[in-house]
C-alpha cells in the first residue's frame, strides 16, 4: 500500500464484535508487514478518551459544552500525533460513535448540539483518510440478550436480568443507534455497514476482509488469503 496514513474505525453499539474484529484485522495487518497501531478500547490511559473527568448529563448546557471541548481536543491531539508515527494504518474501535456520540445520545444532548459535535469529530479525523466498519443491529432487544448470554447478565455498567430491563434497554438504545446511523450514511468516507441479524461471523470476517483489500492491499496480496 501507499505511506498515506488510514484510519479504520470499528464501531456499532455494545457487544456488536467492534474489539474482535480490531485485534483480527490488526493481526492480518501486521502479517503482511504494514506498520499498524490498534488502540482498542480497554487501553489504559487510551488517547481518545477523557479520564479523571465525570459528567452525569448533558441536559446541562455547560456541561455538554466542556464535554465537547475537551473531547474536541483529544481528538485533535491524536490526529497530530498519528501523522508524526511511523504506522500507516491506526485503527481505534468503540471511541467514537459508541463512546462520544452514542453516550452523549444517551445522556440527553441538544439534538443540534449533538449534529454539530458529531460532524466537528469527523472533521477533525480526515487527515486520517478515515474507513468505517459499523456493525448495525437489525434487533437491538436480540443483542442485548446475546452479548449477557455470552458475558453475563452484569458487566461494565450493565445489568439486565428481567424482560422488562431487556426492552428498555433496545428502546433506549435503538433510538441512540438511529442517531448514528442517520450521521453514518451522510459521511462521505469508504465505508462497509453489516447489519447484524443472524450472527454469521464467517460471512462478516469475510466481507471486512474484502472491503479492506480493496483500499490497503496491492493488487494481488489479499489480507483475506492469510
């Protein structure tokens, strides 16, 4: 591939296969010797998210307006950064729409507010030549049961255990996953959508696989063939 730097940005709502499928396309990445740097979510003291500072709504104007300038500046800092490294391709997983944006949903920004913020974020990543891969849920209740059948009922921040739980939790976020799909299909970036219903994890790793082949590989080099 060329030394132009790309960004793949993994995403989709919890549970969705974003960390899997970041550590699988970093491994196939550094097979075929292309200088890669995957930050997945769970780095500790990761670049692309604030610690020692805690918000419990975004209702609160002031509020929402730091949030957006000190994760702004995060954001522009990391890109600053992976221009100066030495690795071609960086991929980051979960931090920008499940992270920013979908939580920032969940916690009650302005409508507006939040557009602006989520375009702002996209801007600020385009020197990166950003690839999107999002995992979107056709059954955000059937998610929800399938990542607690598979990590237990409580992990994290969540707990689901009743029916009742199970439902809230889709609506609330079916709605937060609308809003970022609705700022996905109007970025004008390469991207690759697979909308999860069936679990066909062969099927998936098969097309990432393609679609990255495409904009990284050579011709004649598949990753896929590794």
């Amino acid at each position: 591939m060329s030394k132009q730097k790309r960004l793949i940005i993994i995403e989709g709502i919890p549970g969705s296969g974003k960390t899997t499928t970041a550590s699988s396309v970093f491994e196939r990445l550094i097979t075929r010797r292309i200088k890669t740097r995957c930050f997945l979510e769970q780095e500790e003291l990761h670049p692309l998210l604030l610690h020692g500072v805690n918000f419990n709504s975004f209702e609160n104007e002031e509020d929402a307006d730091l949030f957006i300038q000190l994760l702004s500046s995060r954001f522009f800092d990391f890109v600053q950064e992976q221009l100066n490294s030495p690795d071609e391709v960086i991929i980051i997983e979960s931090v920008l729409f499940q992270d920013a944006i979908n939580v920032s949903h969940l916690m009650g920004m302005n409508y507006v507010k939040l557009l602006d913020f989520s375009s702002r974020l996209l801007t600020i990543l385009e020197p990166l030549n950003p690839i999107l891969i999002y995992y979107y849920q056709m059954n955000v209740e059937k998610q929800w049961r399938f990542i607690c059948d598979v990590r237990g009922n409580e992990w994290g921040p969540v707990s689901l255990h009743t029916d009742e739980e199970f439902k809230q939790a889709a609506e609330v976020w079916g709605k937060s996953q609308s809003f970022v799909r609705t700022v996905i299909d109007q970025w004008e970036v390469p991207k690759l959508i697979i909308e999860n219903s069936e679990y066909l994890w062969s099927e998936y790793n098969h097309r990432i696989n393609e679609f990255l082949d495409n904009l990284l590989i050579p011709s004649g080099k598949s990753i896929s063939k590794i």
